[in-house]
C-alpha cells in the first residue's frame, strides 16, 4: 500500500478530493480543519456523517494539489488534538474562570456553585486586608 492509498487524496484535474473516516474524526474536528484552509483553497465538504466525509478541495492559486491534500490530513490531526485536549481540561478551565468572576463579584454565587462549600472560607478576611484604611489607621476616638 503507498502514500496516496494510506490517506485517501485522490487527484481529479485541478482539485483534490480527500476522503476522511468520520468515526476517527468527527464533522466538527473536519470544519476546523477545513476553516483553516479557506484562505488558501475553495472547500466543499459533504457526505454522510454517519460514514464517510469527502472534502474537496480546489486551489485558488497554483499550488501542488498533493502536497495541500497532506497538509490537510495535518491539520485534521491538529484539530482532533486540539479538541481532544480541549476536552480534558475543560473542568480546569471553568474552575479558573468562576474562580476569577467570584473573586471580583461575589453576587454571582448560586446555590448550585460547585465551591458552595468553601466560598465562605474563601472569601473570609483571614488575613484583615479589607479593612478600610481609615478604620485601621484613622484617628482614634478617645
């Protein structure tokens, strides 16, 4: 089996047609990877989700036809990463986003809050820098 069999370009005149298994890469990872190439290529992708994608792509410029065919395999490979990645740290992400908007509006508080246990704690003075300075330092009433 060569190159060409291995991902599916296949050559037609001008344009590439590339055909994608959409049970490895799913129709939201093949638009990421097709959004990325519309500078450079007119792109028409269609077929069944449920089976195959063929994404056909056409030059707007003289370019290598094979060669914009691989690089599209790349970056399908890239958005499959990058949403994979993405996936797994999104737990992380939220907690430093609520985290952040807590800490400059406390108000935004539900009951349903994930930190409901310890957002008390957390927003305690523990430290007594809240005080207003004129509290702490004002003059002192006899």
């Amino acid at each position: 089996m060569n190159d060409k069999e291995k991902i599916k370009i296949e050559n037609k005149e001008d344009r590439c047609v590339i055909k994608v298994n959409s049970k490895i890469y799913p129709l939201d990872v093949i638009f990421s990877a097709a959004y990325v190439f519309i500078d450079k290529v007119y792109v028409l992708i269609e077929g069944d989700p449920e089976k195959e994608i063929c994404v056909l792509l056409k030059p707007k410029k003289n370019q290598n036809i094979e060669n914009v065919g691989e690089e599209f395999y790349n970056e399908l490979l890239n958005c499959l990463v990058y949403k994979e990645q993405g996936s797994k740290n999104k737990k992380i992400r939220e907690t430093i986003i609520q985290r952040a908007l807590i800490t400059n509006d406390p108000s935004i508080i539900t009951e349903e809050d994930i930190f409901e246990k310890d957002i008390d704690e957390y927003l305690e003075d523990v430290e007594g820098i809240a005080i207003p300075w004129e509290e702490k330092y004002g003059k002192k009433s006899k």
